[in-house]
C-alpha cells in the first residue's frame, strides 16, 4: 500500500463528504478534540488505544490516521511493536495483518521505510 497517496485519497473523500454534513463534522471534530486531551491518560496513550481499535476492526484510514498522530507525538519503532504485539495476542491473525500494515505505515510516516 501507498501510504501517501491513501493517505491523501481519504483526506480528500473525507473533505467532500464533510461539506455534505457539516454539522456532524462540528460534533465529531468537539468529540475527537475532548477525547485526545491530555488528563490522566496521555494523549499518545489514547492513540495507542485507538490504534489497537483500528487493527481490530481492520480499518486502513484509521491506522493511518492514527499512527500518523502517534508519529507527531513521538513514539519510538519500539514502543509501537509492543502495542502492535498487544493488537496481534488480542485479534489473532487477522489483528497480525492489521499490525504489519501499521507498522508498514509508522515506517513511510517517520521517514524510516
């Protein structure tokens, strides 16, 4: 998978559907923007936990989207593969897929792939 290009593909589906329903974007934006912020759980903690939720539910966008934000807040190769260890013991197989794309996409993301 190209990461970039997906990446840039989805931003650009999620663009168009946004103008459609505004409203719900408002909503979900407040509710992203409250749930990430920083309180007894770090906000890369939080990603970590929405990352292992994109595995197991097999969805490519989120993965990307959330390792990205993991990449902006500074997780090392190390740290991600003990989360992704964690997704794989939890999901089985398909959770074992799931994790190498991520890993695949921590790598275009970081600069190290």
């Amino acid at each position: 998978m190209d990461w970039d290009n997906f990446m840039a593909e989805i931003e650009a589906d999620i663009g168009t559907f946004s103008k459609e329903v505004p409203e719900t974007v408002k909503g979900f934006g407040i509710m992203g923007k409250a749930a990430k912020t920083n309180g007894a759980l770090s906000e890369k903690t939080k990603e970590i936990m929405a990352l292992g939720i994109a595995i197991a539910t097999r969805c490519d966008s989120c993965i990307g989207f959330h390792v990205r934000s993991l990449v902006r807040l500074g997780i090392t190769r190390e740290e991600l593969c003990e989360a992704l260890a964690m997704a794989t013991y939890m999901g089985g197989g398909p959770s074992y897929a799931y994790s190498a794309k991520a890993l695949k996409a921590f790598d275009v993301f970081s600069g190290q792939g």
